[in-house]
C-alpha cells in the first residue's frame, strides 16, 4: 500500500512541474514576439545613450563601408573629366610619387654631407637651397654642383616661376630645406633592400646602378627615374614634360588616320639608348625577339652610346616621318638610359595604344595604371608576353581604341601647369615638414 500512494504522489509532482515550465517558455516567446526592440529613425542617426540594437549588416554593405586605395582607373579618370573635378584622381594617379617623400619622415641630414655628395658625384648632383626671409619672400638658390644642366634647367625655371604657388602651403615656422638633384636619368639611391637584386636587375636594364647614394644612408635625391620597389629616389618632371608644357604640343591634332584604317602592327623606331651590346641593352634585346614575329615592326633608326650598328645590323632601319606613327594602332615604348620620357607622350600625340617594356618609372608613368590605359610587356618574358598583347589589340579593337583615347585626354591633363604646381606643393609641402637639416 505505501508503494501504491507514493508513485501517484511522484507523478502529480513531475506533471505540476512540466506544467510550469512550459508556461514560463511560451510566455517568454509571445512576449518576445510582440515586444522586439527595433531601432527608430531619428533626425540624427541615433540620439546618445539610446539602446538601439540592430542586425549584421549584410556583406555588401560591410564591402562598401570598408575604404579600399583609389586606383587611378579609367573609369574615375573619365569621370573627372565629366564632372570637371579631378582633386580625386590626382590623387590616385600621384599617390605613389608622393608617397616617397614621407619615407623620409623624421630624417636628419647634415648640410656638409649634402656637399660631400655633390662634390664626389662628378657633375650627377646639384644642391639647392629653398629658403624663407623675414619679409615672406621665397628664393630657390643654387648651392653646389653645376649650376645648369640641360637636363634640369627648365625644372628650376619652373619652380622659380611658381615658388609661391608651390610654398604656399609651408608651415609658419619654415625657414630653409636643401634639395638635392639628380642632373642623370639614372636614379642615384638604391635602398637596402635593393642592394641584393641589382645583378638581377642589371640582368634586364645595363643601366640600373647603385648610385652616388650609400644604400644605407638615409638622404632624399630628387630624380626623374627610379626603379619602383628598388630606388629611394623622390621623382620630378622629366624635361620633355616642360617642353610638352610650354608648347602645349600635346593640344595639337597631329593625325587624322581614322582607327580602323590603321595598322594592327604594334610599331617602334627609336635609338639604341642605354648602356650595353646586342644582349644585354634592353631595346636591343626586345627587337632581336621580336624581329620575326608576325604583327611587330620594330627596328632602330640610329647607333649611338658605344653601341656599333655592325653588331646586328637586321636590327636596323631608316627613320620614319612622324606622320608615319598615325598609321598604326599601337606603338611601343623601350627604356632607354632610364625611362623613355618622351616617348610616351609622343604616343598620346599619335592618338596610339601604348605598349609598356619598361624596367624603369618617372613622374609621368608612375601613374599610368596597366590595362587601363596601355598595355604592360613582362621584360623577364618579351616574347610571349608581347603576343599576348597583339592577341588582345587583334581580338578587341575596340578596347584597345578606348583605352588609346582615354590616354591621350590623359596626357593632355597631365601637361597642365596647375597639375605640375599642385604636384611640386604637396611634394615639396611633405618633404620641409619631414626631413630636419643640420650643420
């Protein structure tokens, strides 16, 4: 009889508990159904100390949300152009250039140092000193090293002609700065982490050197080439720009050849600029791969640098007429000392796609983003890479039209006088803010 009373008694015990549970969850889940918090719109996003919660974003708000470095692309560039507000392009199109100034940060350079390395650098460097008077007057004034350098004249005539527009930004406080210049087109400061790949490099341009720079003193040159990744070397305007510049020759219309008149050969005539023999200077060697190759006409028009026409005279051409440029779809550019300089803007002229073999950068190039406004040949693989390139301008004409005008409205917006001054403003600007001179 006792077993009989207790089961009941255990039994009532569990259904009264089961009972209370389940009616403690499912008022839990209706009140949470009609009670769930929401966020509210405000006049402002949210009011401070509001309890607000809100769901994950979804993954593509979480990517636009998320800053991503401009790219100085077609499409932003294009839209500069439409909405006639280039501020942002400019600074994607210039932000690797004058991001080498602030890897000087915190720099201390000694003055005597500065004309220790003129004096040694057989003509390569000029020192000049910016300075500040009392009464608010900016000079840029020759110190050390020759004085004038065909190469750099019109650079310092062009900073003398716009000192105030290109030191307006300078802090209070600024005094003097000591710039040193590079007269070559060879860059003159490897970096450390450079010193170790020169063979390699020299291995496809004869002329990448160490420099008068040691690798491992931390003094800022101001060159009009470097090898992106390699060279210390804070770039400035080539002097082909400021003849570009002062004759505003990229304004002119110089062909009318309609596009689809024109060759699909991929085109070059030019010097054998640079250091080197049949092997081993850069031009030289991308003519001797592609001299049989279907779809390029590439040849030299002149031996000069030590280099002997009798060396490989299949290499060899007469000299076309620039008109003759207008025939052809596309043409290349070849580093010569350096970087071409020149060459690329006489591309934009042509109204031609450009085809990239370069070791070397400038001002100009740094910008000029690959497969957005010109094709870019692998210099360790010339051959097939530059059938690649023919393959593309062959199967898509259009592109390569496209990609060939945006380059020219490219150049012309480049060959400004406002953009060399905002260029030189915010280089110069960065570089008195962060380097320190002493005696």
């Amino acid at each position: 009889m006792g077993f009989r009373k207790t089961v009941p008694s255990r039994l009532r015990r569990f259904f009264v508990r089961f009972t209370f549970v389940f009616l403690v969850v499912l008022r839990a889940t209706v009140y949470g159904h009609g009670k769930r918090v929401v966020a509210k719109k405000t006049s402002t996003d949210e009011a401070v100390g509001d309890q607000v919660t809100r769901p994950p974003p979804h993954i593509d708000d979480a990517l636009v949300e998320k800053k991503t470095p401009l790219e100085p692309t077609r499409a932003l560039f294009e839209e500069a152009l439409r909405r006639n507000q280039s501020e942002t392009f400019f600074k994607a199109f210039f932000k690797r250039q004058l991001g080498d100034v602030t890897r000087f940060s915190g720099a201390v350079v000694s003055k005597a140092n500065l004309k220790s390395l003129v004096a040694r650098s057989h003509a390569k460097l000029s020192l000049y000193r910016l300075s500040r008077d009392d009464g608010n007057q900016f000079t840029w004034n020759h110190i050390s090293g020759p004085a004038s350098f065909w190469s750099t004249n019109d650079f310092h005539a062009f900073v003398r002609d716009h000192l105030d527009d290109v030191a307006s930004d300078f802090p209070d406080e600024f005094r003097e700065a000591y710039f040193l210049i590079n007269n070559f087109d060879e860059p003159q400061a490897v970096g450390e982490e450079c010193v170790n790949k020169l063979d390699a490099l020299r291995q496809l341009h004869a002329n990448v050197v160490e420099g008068v720079i040691p690798s491992n003193e931390n003094v800022p040159v101001w060159s009009m080439s470097k090898v992106r990744g390699c060279h210390k070397d804070i770039l400035f305007p080539f002097p082909d720009y400021f003849v570009h510049l002062r004759e505003k020759r990229a304004a002119e219309e110089l062909c009318q050849s309609p596009w689809m008149n024109r060759s699909n050969d991929i085109i070059f005539r030019g010097s054998t600029t640079g250091f080197g023999n049949v092997t081993t200077n850069l031009r030289a060697r991308t003519i001797a791969q592609l001299i049989d190759e279907p779809g390029f006409n590439l040849r030299f028009t002149a031996a000069i640098q030590g280099f002997q026409k009798s060396w490989a005279p299949r290499l060899f051409k007469e000299k076309m007429s620039n008109s003759d440029f207008c025939n052809f779809k596309a043409s290349m550019d070849i580093d010569g000392n350096a970087h071409s300089f020149n060459r690329q803007l006489l591309i934009a002229e042509a109204g031609a796609l450009m085809v990239r073999v370069n070791v070397f950068t400038d001002w100009f190039a740094d910008g000029v983003q690959k497969d957005e406004f010109c094709f870019a040949v692998d210099v360790d693989d010339v051959l097939n890479a530059s059938r690649r390139v023919h393959e593309s301008l062959v199967r898509n004409p259009t592109l390569a039209e496209e990609m060939a005008k945006s380059y020219k409205r490219l150049a012309r917006w480049v060959i400004q006088d406002d953009v060399a001054i905002q260029y030189l403003r915010e280089a110069f600007t960065s570089y008195v803010a962060a380097v320190r001179f002493m005696e």
